[in-house]
C-alpha cells in the first residue's frame, strides 16, 4: 500500500465524515428553512444537538467512508486524469452513501417521504464528502502527471 492510499484512507475515515455531517447539516437547514420559512425549528435544532449530529455522521459515515477509500484506491490507478478522479469521488461518495444509508433507513424508523429526503440528503452529502477528501489527497499526493502515450 502506498503512501498516497494509506493517506486517502487516513483522509477518508477522519475528515469525511466530518464533511458529511457539516454539509447535511448546512443543506438540511436551507432545505427546512427555504421550504417552512421562518416557522423552521432546524436552526434552534442543530444549534442545540449540533454535537450529537457530528458523533451520528462518525457512527454512520465510518462504514462508507471505509469502503469509499478502497473503492477509490482501485479506481484511481485507472483514471489517468485529476479531473476525472474527483469526478468519479464524487459519483462513488454519493453511490456508498445513498446504498450504506439507504440500507439503515430499511430498517423503518422513518416514514417513506422523510426516508425519501433524508435518502437525497446523504447522497449529497456523499458526494461532496467523496470530492473534499479526494480533493485533500490529490492535493498532497497526487497521481504523477499521464504520459503523452497514456493519453
């Protein structure tokens, strides 16, 4: 294992979730806020139990943050261009995400229009979760430049 993939790991368990949650977070209140108006109770929420919500993204985002890192690892060798890697974090942040979580929400705590929103909102949050630590890694550790022949 290289240096880069144990560093996209690294990156990927502690920060992803971390991104997650704030991203869930911030589009969750926008939502609730756009859609309820000043009615909404989301700010007073999150400003409240803020620090259960990023221990809930740790708990449930570790599982996927692991399987986003591995899948990446493999991928990335394959996709010659940074663009096209961040571009693929993206899809597969969103992918594990929405199957990880969309397996959880099975379980029936919810009813199906808020399984539905909360589905869309970690999908997103996936993806941007997927593209912030790519983007880390690809930063610090990129991929050495293709060849004139790999292109």
């Amino acid at each position: 294992m290289t240096k880069r993939n144990v560093w996209l790991l690294i990156t990927s368990i502690i920060i992803g979730p971390l991104i997650g949650s704030v991203a869930f977070m911030i589009g969750t209140t926008l939502f609730d806020w756009l859609y309820a108006g000043q009615q909404s109770g989301a700010v007073k929420f999150l400003a409240n139990y803020w620090p259960l919500i990023l221990s809930s993204g740790y708990a449930l985002g570790l599982i996927p943050a692991i399987i986003f890192a591995v899948a990446m690892i493999i991928l990335s060798r394959r996709i010659p261009r940074r663009s096209g890697r961040l571009w693929v974090a993206s899809v597969v942040g969103a992918a594990i995400s929405g199957v990880c979580i969309g397996l959880f929400l099975t379980g029936g705590f919810a009813g199906v229009t808020d399984s539905l929103y909360i589905l869309g909102a970690v999908v997103v949050t996936g993806a941007i979760a997927g593209l912030v630590c790519m983007a880390l890694v690809e930063l610090f550790h990129p991929l050495p430049a293709p060849t004139a022949a790999a292109a």
